[in-house]
C-alpha cells in the first residue's frame, strides 16, 4: 500500500477508490486493453482535481485522466511504469451555463457528450459533435483527443466546436480560460496546445462549446456504388448542389456492410444491388423537409442517369433514417465481436483514397491472405477506419506480430500518400511507437519540449502519446 495514499484518502474520503473490485471497470477499456492504478480518485470539483494534482506533484505520483472510458487509442487505461492514480472526471458533470443569445454554453468536462447535446437542444440550438460512443464517452475526453465523429464535414472536429477551456496543471494550477469569443488574438492559444494533447499536458475541467441553429429538416439515403473516386466526386457535386449542407458522408465497402448486417441478424441489405461501397449520406437544411429532400433526390438522380453511382434510397421516414444510422453506428461492435482485430484511423487527402485503397487492398492481401479487410469511415472527412478481421474459422489468428507487420504496410502507404496515422482517435499508447517514424525530428522535438515545459515530472499520462525520457527499453509491462 503506498503510505501518500492515506494522505489523498483525508482529502477525498469515499471518493476514493483502493478496493480491487471498485477500481476495476475503470482499468480495462472498450478495446480489452488492461491497466494499473493504486487508486481510483473522482472529484466533483475543480478545486478537487487540483488538489490531487498538487499531491501528486508532491508524491511523486503519475496522474492518468479518464473520461467515459471509451478512446480506441489505449490511452485512457493507464499501463505506466510509475505508481499512477485514475483520475475520473465522471462526477465533474454540471452544465454550469447556456447563454442562447451568444449561442455557447459551459460545460464540465464529465458531462456525457449525449448530455451536452441534450442542453443545447433544451435551448432551440444544436451542439453538433456526434459519435456512436455519445451516451458514454465525456466531453472532456472529447476534447482531449479532438474527436471527430459523423457532423465533421459541416461543423468540424471537437477543437472547432470549443472557445474556452478551463484546466489544471500538472502542478495543479488552475487555468480559467472560459471565454466565450469567437475572436481572441492576444498570444499563444494555449486552448489549442490542450485539445489533442490526450490528458498529457493538463487536465480539462471545463469548456465553452460553441451551438448552431437547429436544422428544420434532414434527410438521409443510402446509395451503392463500385468506386471510391465515384464517391469522391459524388461528394463535390452534392456540395455544390446544397451550397454545403451535406452533414454527413460516411463510406462502408461491402464487406463491412455484410459484417454488421450479419451481427445486427439483418438478412437485408436497405441497397438491393450488389455493390463495391456504400454510402451513408445526410443533408440538413434550414429551408424545412421538402427542401433537404429535393437536394438529395435531384443530386442522386443526376449521379444514377450519369452512372456515377448504381443504386440509392432515401429514407422514407424517421425510422428507416434511423436504420441506416444504426448500420454504420453498430460498426465497433460488429468488429469487436469477430476476435482480434487489427484497427488503422487514418486520413489522406480525398483525392488520395482511391489509389491508396487499392495499394493497401493488393499489399495486405499478398501478406495476409485469409485475413478480412474492412474499411469504412467518414469520407467526407478524408478519414478511413480499415481494420484486419481474423480468418473467420480462427479467431485467434492474428498474433501481435502480425499487428505490428500490417500497422507497417498500412502506415508506410498512408505516409507515401501524404496522410496522418491517427485521424480522430488519437496516438495514445498503440500508436506511440508509430509517431518517430512519421513525424519529422524538429517535430517531434518540439513536442518533447512543449511536454516538459508544462509538466515538467512528466506527471501526465507519460507513455501515452510520448514515450517518457527514463523509459524502460523493455514496454512488455
Ligand atoms: C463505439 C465507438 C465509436 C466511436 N466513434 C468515434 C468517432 O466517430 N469519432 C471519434 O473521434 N472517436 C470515436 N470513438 C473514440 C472516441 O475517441 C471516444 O469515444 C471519445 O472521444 C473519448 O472520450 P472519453 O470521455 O471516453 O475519453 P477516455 O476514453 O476516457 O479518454 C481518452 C483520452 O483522453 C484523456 N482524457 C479524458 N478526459 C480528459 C480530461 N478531462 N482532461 C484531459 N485528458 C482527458 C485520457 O487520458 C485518454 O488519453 C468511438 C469510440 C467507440 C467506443
């Protein structure tokens, strides 16, 4: 037992978690990946995290922040050579303000995202971050990987959507930078240094989230089609057609589409012909239901008469909307429930998806010829989801060799074709070892420094993101 334990323990008295069985749903997360922590700490206020940050500074101790639980990155587990507390910021979770007129509201950082969104409608706005993880993961931990999500195209990532941020430091200062302005040029945007930095510069307990009008009408359709590029053009005349008001462009090959229709028992695909892609696409519009319709009808049938896509449907009511999001929101657990699976979050430039699918197609199956490839994502976005299934009969057959082998041939082709190997999610502790190979050496000496400027003890979440100066050669722990 760590002796500084009894000293948090005064502070935080049934907050405090030391038991085995308490701890443990927060040591493994959504991707199985299992971690280590002498305690589970969850304080309600910001006064709260900083007080347990200024005795870990004083003790020594590793701090590793979590919100839901629900980052693919494992970074939210903590799996540190050093003794480390959890921090949760689960109980953090007051709406403290909506101010309608400025079109904000402040938020603290253990407010479920689906919470967040809830308050702005509860005030006629929209807030329009949206994950499949929404009734779980915080907005906290939202803003600590810079979520992106299914609304990016119109609205952008969790750092366009946020103007303020309130945060301690790793030497539990407490930085109030919850200001509501959409203009703010007076130095360093110290906001920006904290959205991504994944819990490893200092700790968000609060934010100033910017809302959106409420769209009066949105309308979705699936639509088949054999070539990605077809999609990629599809997309640039749909835009222009609505003067941008496609929210959503989301892509599925057909093997991932099998895959979660096999999973969710669904014998029928909602697109009758067989096709290479499918696409998820949604338009809202301002202008009321028949106006999001006809955008949709006329830009799809424009592309069926041209050939550019083969087939689409536009749903006929909220319901069968609703059953088209869910296919491509029951996606992680369609994979997760195949056996070891080998995920890739990559973005390129539109026009790079096409020839970089097809090399990684060809390269992975030379390699691996009966693993299964998926690939989805947010096309709109420029970002892939491809995951190597296992054979289907072999569960267990990806070895962690292999992991690492297809992260290589994945990884190289992303980078020949001028991407980024993490597009949402985040570089956490399974990416880690990836960043020196892509970043340039002035890149990531910057960061080090960034890092040891503002936690100096590498306090923070050390191994996830960078790995920590005294790290053990040996990460097998
Ligand atoms: C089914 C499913 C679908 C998903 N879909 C998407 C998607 O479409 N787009 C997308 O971008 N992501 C997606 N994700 C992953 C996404 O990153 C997380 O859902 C979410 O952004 C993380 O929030 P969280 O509260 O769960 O954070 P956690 O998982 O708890 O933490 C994630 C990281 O942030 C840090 N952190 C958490 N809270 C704080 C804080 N307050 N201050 C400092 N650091 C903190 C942690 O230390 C960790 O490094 C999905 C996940 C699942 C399970």
């Amino acid at each position: 037992v760590n002796p500084a334990l009894a000293d948090l323990n005064g502070l935080f008295a049934g907050r405090l978690l030391v038991d085995e069985a308490d701890k443990a749903p927060f040591l493994v997360d959504w991707l199985k990946l299992k971690g280590d922590a002498i305690a589970v700490a969850m304080p309600e206020t910001t006064e709260g995290v900083a007080a347990i940050l200024r005795w870990a500074a004083r003790t020594g101790t590793a701090i590793a922040p979590q919100g839901g639980n629900t980052g693919l990155a494992g970074g939210s587990v903590p799996q540190l050579a050093r003794p480390t507390v959890l921090l949760s910021l689960k109980r953090l979770n007051r709406i403290r303000s909506v101010d309608a007129v400025n079109s904000t509201l402040v938020a603290e950082a253990g407010c479920l995202l689906a919470d967040v969104q809830a308050a702005a409608a509860e005030a006629a706005r929209l807030f329009p971050l949206s994950l499949a993880a929404e009734g779980s993961c915080t907005i906290g931990g939202n803003l600590a990987c810079n979520a992106g999500g299914t609304a990016v195209l119109r609205y952008g990532t969790a750092r366009e959507l946020c103007l303020g941020l309130e945060v301690v430091t790793a030497d539990g200062e407490i930085w109030n930078g919850l200001n509501a302005l959409r203009k703010n040029n007076t130095g360093y945007s110290l906001r920006d240094l904290f959205i991504g930095s994944e819990g490893t510069l200092g700790v968000i307990t609060a934010a100033v989230l910017k809302l959106f009008p409420k769209p009066r009408a949105r309308a979705t359709a699936m639509v088949g089609l054999d070539r990605v590029e077809q999609a990629a053009l599809l997309l640039a005349a749909l835009q222009s057609r609505s003067g941008g008001a496609i929210t959503t462009f989301e892509l599925m090959s057909a093997r991932a589409l099998a895959l979660v229709l096999a999973h969710l028992r669904q014998t029928q695909s909602p697109v009758e012909s067989a096709c290479r892609w499918y696409l998820l696409i949604e338009v809202s519009d301002q202008q009321g239901e028949d106006a999001a319709a006809a955008t949709l009808e006329e830009g799809l049938a424009a592309a069926l008469e041209s050939g550019q896509i083969k087939d689409a449907v536009i749903a006929s009511s909220l319901s069968q909307a609703a059953s088209f999001w869910r296919l491509r929101e029951s996606m992680n657990e369609a994979q997760a429930a195949t056996g070891k699976v080998v995920k890739h979050d990559v973005s390129l430039p539109i026009s790079a998806l096409d020839p970089f699918i097809a090399g990684v197609d060809a390269a992975l199956s030379a390699q691996f010829p009966d693993a299964r490839t998926i690939i989805y994502g947010h096309l709109g976005d420029g970002n892939l989801h491809l995951s190597a299934l296992p054979p289907e009969r072999d569960p267990h057959r990806l070895q962690p060799r292999d992991g690492a082998l297809i992260n290589r041939i994945v990884h190289d082709l992303v980078h020949e074709y001028g991407g980024a190997i993490s597009a949402e999610h985040g570089i956490g502790t399974l990416r880690r070892d990836e960043l020196p190979r892509y970043k340039s050496e002035i890149e990531l000496k910057l960061m080090r420094r960034i890092k040891t400027a503002l936690d100096p003890d590498w306090t923070l979440n050390p191994g996830v993101l960078l790995a920590p100066p005294d790290w053990p050669t040996d990460r097998s722990f």
